[in-house]
C-alpha cells in the first residue's frame, strides 16, 4: 500500500471521529424529538419565572383604571405595554415600583406619522404636535381623546390634506368632494364621509359644457379616459397630467 | 422609491453581503473548473497556471462562507448547521457540500499535487520553512517512482470527482435563488446553469488577471502561450455564457408572464447602470469583442495581429472588465430581485451602508482577504513553474 493511504486514513479519520464525538456531545439530548428543536427548551421556558402579569391582574387592585381603560380608545393596549412586565408588582405593590412613561418620546413609538401604517390610525408628526409639552397634559394615557373635536380633516389625515395644499386642487375644499358629517370627527369609524362614485362628479367642473370657472382645464367627458374612473389616473388630491 | 410597496419590502433583507457570497463561490468553482479541465484534457500551454488556479480556488473557497456569516450574525452558531442540520433546507445542507468540497477534494488535489515538492523542499531547506513543508507532507516522504505515479492517479480521480463537486457547489448556489417561486426575477429553472458558466468565466478570467499580474510583479516573463490559450477559454466560456443568458431573456419576454411589466421597469430604472452598462455593454460586450479581435480563439494568431506587451495589457484590461461584469450579474441577481414589491406595483431603492457587518468596508475587506490569503498560500506553496523543485 502506498505511504499516502495510511496517512491520509488516518487524518480523516480523526475528522469523522471528531465530527461524531461533537455530534455526540453538543446535540442536546431532546432535539429532535418532536420537531427540530429541543423539546425540553418547552419546559425549561415554562419553568422560567414569570415576568408579566396580564392585564386582568391588574384590575384587581386599579379596578377603576381598567375600566377607564377599556371603555377607551386604548383598549387593545394592555397595561404592561406601557408600564413594562409588571409580575413582581402585583406580587409585592408596596416594594416594588412600576414606572410610568412620562416622557414625550413614548408615545410616538406608535403614533409617529409612518405610511406603513393602516389609514385613519391616528398619528402625529411629533415635532410639530404641541411641541415641549408632555403628552399627558392633555391627553389621558388611560382613556385618550382629543381634547377638543379637531376643526381642520388634517388634523387627522395629515398627508392628504399636506398634499392637496401643493396640488391644482388647493382652492378646493374637502367638503366639495366629501360630503362630512360633523360626527365623522368624534366617531370617525362609525360615520364615513361621502365619495365621489362616477366621473360625473369631476366632470361637474371639468367637462366641457361645465358651467364652471372659465380657467378650468376641460376635457371631453365622453371620450377622455375612456370608461375608467377619473382616479384610476389622476390622484384626486393631487391631479396630475401626463 | 415609486409606485406601491409593502411596508415589509421597505428594507432589503439582503444586502451587499449577500452579493458578495455568489460572487465568491463563483470565482472558486471557476478557478477550480479551469484547473480540472486544464488536467482533465490534458492542454499543455496552460500548465504554468494549474497550481495557481488550485491555490485560488482554496483562497477564495476559505472566505466564500465568511460574508454569510457576517450577514447573519452570528458566527460563534455557525457550527450548529453541522451537528443539526435540517435536512429539507438546501442551504443547510449547503454546509455539507462545503466541507466536502473543501477537504475532500481541493485540499486533497493540491497535497497530492505538491507532495512531491513538499517532500523535496523539506530536504533542501532549513529552520521553521522545513519543518512547516515536513509537516505538510504527513510524513509521507516516499518519492518512489510507484508513490509518484500513485499521487498522479489520485490527483486524476479527485479532479474528476472534483468537477461535478464544483458544479454542485455553483450550481447550488443558483439553485437557492432559481428556486424561489413567489419571485419573478429569480424564479427558473435556468438559474444554476447560468450561475455556472457565469462562474467558469469570472474563474478563468481571475486566473488569467493574476497570472499576468503576478508575473509582471514578480518581473518574470509572461508566457504568452498561455496567456493566449486562457483569454480563447475565456472568449469560448463567455460566448456559452452570454447565450445562456440572452435564452433566459428571450424565455422571459416570451413567456411574458404578468410580471414582465414590472421586470421591464426594472431594468430600465434601478438597474439601467448595473445590468445594461455594466453587465451586458462593459462585462461582457466589450471585452468578447476586444478578446474576439486580439487573443488567438477565432484565429491562429488573433483576428488582428498585436505586439505581446499590448495584448498583455488587453487581457488585463478585460479581465478587470469580466470581474466587474460577474459582480453586476450577482448584484443585479441578489439586489435586482428585492427591488420590486410583490405586488409588482413599485419600485424600490437599495442605498449600501459604508459602515457596519453589512457595509461598505466589510465587503471590500471580505474581497481583499482571498488575495492576503493567496499571497500566503503563494510563500508557503510556491506555485510557479520555476519553483518547482527538481531532483
């Protein structure tokens, strides 16, 4: 046999032997046995002690609290979201403290403006929001409202209306294109504005029979865009052309 | 950013990092290919590059793993995909094929290949250098003509098993992109055939780049015989290559599936500079047509005649144009395929960090390090013709 052979028999088998000797040692006992994992990881977490409490916990003691809580717009923000793990707390209330998020910063951390953002959840831009001042000298994080019904749509739809002052449309009021109860800014989920549904509506003022401003664009309602609706191409709140 | 998007695409997940790791791999399969048809087939002329472009391949092979880990951050868990490895996930058993084809074939090819000389320079040497060359023959020692023609049977089987090895290593990595279903640019089944010829042109053309390189350095005549016959394999690999692309496209604008809107998008906006001037016009137009015109693949002595120095410059200045095409082709690949939304709606933008485990300066250390790595492998394997030890 050539001299190489042996050699070379020799170092690979140190490689499987050490592979299987660190499978062997490393792989922890369960893995595997259920999925491919470690199946006891599922109780040594379990075992862990517990650091949250639960909303309901909670309750107990802050009865009023909670019910203020529930009956808000913060009723899917538990307490510990913004209290942070609160166990050891309901345990031992006198000796053990939980903080409350003062700071201006907090609260932003959901509703700072963001597009991802589902429509009509309600955001600010903090720095422009009643900068300096503390979040909760004028809303209550248990039960938030704005304190007073908001006068402008922007106050809430913020983009759109941003973008409807640098557009065509700015001397066009949202009203003209959506008919608003009053009601639609306290319950705004509840009660939705109108919409215009059919190209009749634009052509109101753009047709060209239109009895409209004379300095307003015209196009042939009967041909122009064909049978699409006008907003399929032109964004409403910032029309463009071309 | 243009159209729709989801909010989750609003971050690409893979980044320059993940660009750089086919790239990589690329260059080793490539290196790798050239040096086993080189053997295979037995092409004198190019003799004088077989050793380097196995060192190569071993340089570069020992960092392709490195961007990954980076990327994913946790390196000290790397060695999990080893001991529990998930045996549906073709990346994890990526891991496997790595190691096969680290220590079963490249590291033996070249051991075999150097035994001889290992074992002649460890004579002829004193102090740590032959210790370390004495070390590295195993104690193997014997220099018999039978133990000779052993190491070269041995050296053939790897190089044969060593293709297909190579193939897959390459091959795979196409295969996790080609096999994405949800993603249009990505999606088919073409994908790891591409990959590879793609890969045999950066690797000859890397071999090419740094055996003419070394040799000025090393102010050693360039050979030219071989140099010619490499920059002909070249022109060869990249007509086979470019033909494999041009049929993905054409199937694509056949096919012209719902996606072809958005794809067309693409490719006129975010990856105008990277796909059409810096894939097709500089990668791959440019140096096929000066390769084409100077090195001797369509004709015996090259379509026009040029004096060596310059051809030497040419072929320089088109490998360094092939690099930069391959890394197109891997940006555009991994990059390209995250900048549309799923919605085939929008279009999104890929800004690299110059800082940070994914920026700028890690990846440009991640392609320095294979050549750190070769110039050591150089010193201690010297791969030159003129090196090699005779009795």
């Amino acid at each position: 046999m050539p001299q190489q052979v042996p050699r070379l028999a020799v170092l690979f088998a140190v490689l499987v032997v050490g592979f299987v000797v660190a499978r062997e040692s490393l792989v922890p006992d369960t893995f595997g046995d259920v999925g491919h994992y470690r199946a006891a990881a599922v109780t040594s977490i379990a075992a862990r002690e517990k650091s949250y409490a639960g909303h309901r916990e909670c309750a107990d003691c802050h009865d009023e609290i909670a019910e203020q809580r529930l009956a808000s717009h913060h009723s899917g923000v538990a307490c510990e979201v913004c209290h942070g793990p609160g166990a050891a707390h309901s345990e031992y209330p006198d000796e053990v403290e939980l903080p409350a998020p003062r700071e201006r910063g907090f609260c932003p951390l959901c509703h700072r403006y963001d597009p991802s953002r589902p429509t009509g959840f309600p955001q600010i831009e903090p720095v422009a929001h009643n900068p300096l001042e503390p979040c909760m000298s004028c809303h209550d994080p248990h039960a938030p409202e704005p304190p007073e019904v908001p006068e402008e749509c922007g106050a809430c739809h913020g983009q759109i209306s941003r973008l409807k002052t640098v557009s065509h449309h700015v001397t066009l009021d949202c009203t003209t294109c959506h008919a608003t109860e009053e009601q639609h800014k306290i319950t705004p989920r509840l009660v939705r504005p109108g919409k215009p549904v059919d190209r009749g509506f634009c052509g109101t003022c753009h047709d060209e029979d239109a009895d409209s401003q004379a300095d307003i664009p015209r196009i042939d309602l009967a041909t122009h865009g064909e049978d699409y609706q006008c907003w399929q191409c032109h964004y409403p709140h910032y029309p463009e052309t071309g | 950013m243009q159209g729709y998007i989801y909010p989750n695409e609003f971050e690409l997940h893979w980044g320059l990092l993940v660009v750089l790791y086919p790239y990589i791999t690329g260059l080793v399969a490539g290196a790798f290919i050239l040096a086993s048809l080189e053997r295979v087939f037995n092409v004198k002329e190019v003799q004088p590059t077989y050793r380097l472009a196995l060192l190569t391949a071993l340089a570069f092979l020992l960092v392709a793993p490195l961007p990954l880990l980076a990327h994913l951050g946790h390196p000290l868990r790397s060695y999990e995909i080893f001991l529990t490895p998930n045996r549906k996930s073709a990346m994890a058993m990526f891991g496997f094929v790595y190691a096969w084809y680290l220590t079963v074939v490249l590291l033996l090819e070249i051991w075999f290949e150097y035994r001889k000389d290992l074992v002649l320079w460890a004579r002829s040497e004193r102090g740590p250098k032959k210790w370390l060359h004495y070390a590295l023959t195993l104690g193997a020692t014997d220099l018999s003509e039978e133990a000779l023609r052993f190491d070269d049977n041995a050296g053939r089987w790897i190089t044969i098993i060593g293709i297909p090895s190579a193939f897959l290593l390459h091959g795979y990595v196409g295969f996790i992109f080609g096999s994405v279903k949800a993603n249009p640019w990505w999606s088919s089944v073409l994908m790891p055939v591409v990959f590879l010829f793609s890969a045999i042109v950066s690797g000859i053309a890397l071999v090419l780049f740094i055996y003419v390189a070394a040799s000025l350095f090393r102010s050693k005549p360039v050979d030219m015989r071989c140099a010619d016959k490499l920059a002909a394999f070249l022109f060869y690999a990249m007509i086979v290559d470019f033909s494999l692309e041009m049929l993905d496209f054409i199937h694509r604008l056949y096919e012209s599936e719902e996606s072809i809107e958005i794809l067309s998008q693409l490719i006129q906006g975010p990856l105008f500079i990277s796909l059409i001037v810096l894939q097709v016009v500089l990668g791959t137009l440019v140096p096929l047509i000066a390769l084409g015109v100077v090195s001797p693949a369509l004709s015996d002595r090259g379509v026009s005649r040029t004096p060596a120095e310059l051809r030497r410059l040419i072929y320089l200045a088109c490998a360094t144009l092939v690099q930069i095409g391959i890394f197109s082709i891997r940006w555009n690949v991994v990059l390209g395929g995250q900048l549309f939304s799923k919605s085939l709606r929008g279009l999104t933008v890929y800004k690299p960090l110059l800082f940070g485990t994914e920026g700028l300066l890690m990846a440009s250390v991640l392609l320095f390090l294979p050549l750190v790595i070769l110039w050591l492998l150089v010193k201690v394997l010297p791969p030159w013709l003129d090196a090699e030890a005779t009795e």
